[in-house]
C-alpha cells in the first residue's frame, strides 16, 4: 500500500510540474501578446 502510494504522489509530483512549467509559457506569450 505505502509503495503504490509513494508511486502515485511522485506522479502527482511530476503533473503538477508539468503545469507549472505550461503555465509559464503561457505567462510568457501573454506577455509577448
């Protein structure tokens, strides 16, 4: 169970970043716009 769990959270982990980094870009063409 703690292992599938750990699995999971560093997946959300990993998702979460992703969106960061696409909420950036974003940020960064609203900029340019």
């Amino acid at each position: 169970m703690c292992f599938i769990r750990l699995k999971t959270k560093k997946k959300t982990i990993q998702t979460k970043n992703i969106l960061k980094k696409v909420v950036k870009k974003f940020g960064g063409i609203k900029k340019w716009l």
